[in-house]
C-alpha cells in the first residue's frame, strides 16, 4: 500500500470523527475541532485525488465515512444496529473494493504528469 492510500484511509477515518463532531458538539472548543477535522480530510481527500483515480478515491473516501459513521455511533453513542444495517455496510464494503480493484494501476501515468 503506497502513502497515497494510507492518506486515504487516514481522511476516511477523520470523516467519521468530523460526523460525528457535527451531531455531537455542544461547546466552542468541539465546534472548533470539528471544523478542524473537516479541514484536515477534505484537505488529504484533494492531496489523494491528484495522484488516484478520483471515482475510487471519493466511493472509499465516502465508504470509510459511512461504514465508520454507521459502527461509531452504535459502539460509542448507544445508536441501534440492526442486521440489515450491518448487512448493508458489507454490500457498500464489497462494492468499494471491486472499485478498487478494477480501477487499474495508471498511477506511474498521474506521477509523470507533474
């Protein structure tokens, strides 16, 4: 896994918290970081998309968020978690990694762009 991807997993992640941080701030300094938070990933996001293909990037970009978003809030906030949900979070995760694995390997191609 190149440090592109990594970033990529690193903005995903982040999105669940800034998610999160928008349902769930209630004073100055949780507003502050969240918009932190959004800074930072959108900013990895735009930093990936120069060098991955963007249609992969954003599904597992958005896939992270959600999947996250989606176990963070029953684990950490008491949400309810059914099996259809859960169900559901697989399907998406199945999609992301077909979008992955078909997106094909024109990195070396974006790199010598620059």
């Amino acid at each position: 896994m190149n440090k592109y991807w990594l970033l990529l997993i690193v903005a995903g992640i982040s999105e669940v918290g800034w998610v999160s941080g928008l349902k769930h701030a209630n004073s100055w300094w949780t507003w502050a970081l969240t918009a932190i938070v959004i800074f930072f990933s959108f900013y990895a996001l735009i930093l990936v998309t120069k060098v991955l293909p963007v249609g992969t990037t954003y599904a597992v970009f958005t896939g992270i968020g959600a999947a996250g978003t989606v176990l963070g809030e029953s684990i950490f906030f008491g949400e309810p978690l059914s099996w259809g949900k859960l169900a559901l979070v697989v399907v998406m995760i199945i999609g992301i990694a077909g979008l992955k694995i078909t997106a094909g390997h024109s990195e070396p191609a974006a790199k010598e762009a620059n």
